[in-house]
C-alpha cells in the first residue's frame, strides 16, 4: 500500500512541474519581447589641418612668392616646419651644380617673416616660432634672382616641402621628435 501512495505522489508532481515549467517559459519569453534595444553610432569626428603652400609666379625668372596657408576657418591651430630644395639640370636631366667659385648661383630673398620667425632645427627643417592659427598666411620667400647668366640654358627647380601638427607639444614631440613650449600668445619656444 505504501508503493501506491509514492506512485500517486509523482503522478501529482508531474503536472505541477509542467505547469511551472511552462509559466517560466512564458514569463522569459514576453520579458524578452517587452524589452526596447536600439543601435546607437557614437562617431567621433578628429580635427583635421589643412595647411598649404601658396605659390605665385609671374613670367620671366625672379618673381616668385611663397607662404605657407591654414586654409580653413574651421581648422585647428597647427604648428608648421618646412624644407626646401634646389636644384640645377640640363635638357637631358642631369644634374648641374648650383655654385660658380663657392657661391650660389641664385639669391633667394626670404621674407620678414622667415627671418625673424623660423629656426634652423639643424635637420633640413625650419621651424616656425608660432602658432600657425586657422585661416591665417605666414610668407617665406619673396623674390628670387639668378646672379649668373651662364646657367640661362639650364632648368632651375625651388621645392618647398612642409608638415604640420595641430598645434600640441606632445604632438611635436612624438612626431617630430621635438619639444615645444607653446605659449599664451601663441609663440613657440622650440628645444632644438
């Protein structure tokens, strides 16, 4: 008689189990639907420079101009180092030298502003001894001469190479190499 009892114990169990089973089931799966989610583009914008060269040049050797541009309203302040390069060739591509007895063939006249703002790093780079600020111009050079008409037949090329950084010292040094005290009044001291 006690084997009959536990037999009708699980045979009501089993319902209840069920019964419970189907209640949890239910219970999760309008949980689930109930629940709102929603994909969401946290897009971070990185301030861009956009720094160029401004190039003039009027016919017949002598007048050229060049400066160094922060084109944009919206930029961010950078600091500038430029290089330049010259060279001499001939018709057929070989390479002549620039100097007649020691001196340089052609008389570059730097502007104001490269005299009294940019340092020689000592590495092919000039440095610029302050911020360069968005939409602003910083000029370089201002005219060119050749002292000997010897090299009349010959092509003569002034390349003007540059970087910018936007204008942090950490920036400087990681990328440059180079430390930089940026001022309140936007001058910067270089380490060089």
């Amino acid at each position: 008689m006690r084997r009959r009892r536990q037999i009708r114990n699980k045979a009501h169990f089993a319902p209840v189990v069920v019964m419970f089973s189907l209640a949890l089931l239910i219970g999760v799966v309008v949980y689930a639907f109930s629940q709102d989610s929603s994909t969401m583009n946290n897009g971070v914008n990185l301030a861009s420079n956009s720094v160029k060269i401004v190039e003039t040049t009027s016919e017949g050797f002598g007048s050229k101009t060049v400066s160094f541009r922060n084109d944009g309203a919206n930029n961010p302040d950078v600091l500038l180092r430029i290089a330049y390069s010259e060279m001499w060739t001939k018709s057929d591509g070989s390479i002549v030298s620039n100097t007649v007895g020691g001196n340089n063939v052609v008389t570059k006249t730097w502007a104001a502003d490269f005299t009294s703002d940019f340092v020689d790093g000592g590495d092919g780079w000039y440095y610029y001894g302050k911020v360069l600020s968005a939409d602003t111009e910083v000029d370089v050079l201002s005219a060119i001469a050749l002292n000997d008409d010897s090299y009349a037949k010959y092509n003569y090329d002034l390349s003007f190479h540059f970087e910018s950084v936007q204008a942090d010292a950490a920036a400087a040094n990681s990328l440059w190499g180079r430390n930089a005290t940026i001022n309140d009044d936007g001058s910067v001291a270089w380490e060089l």
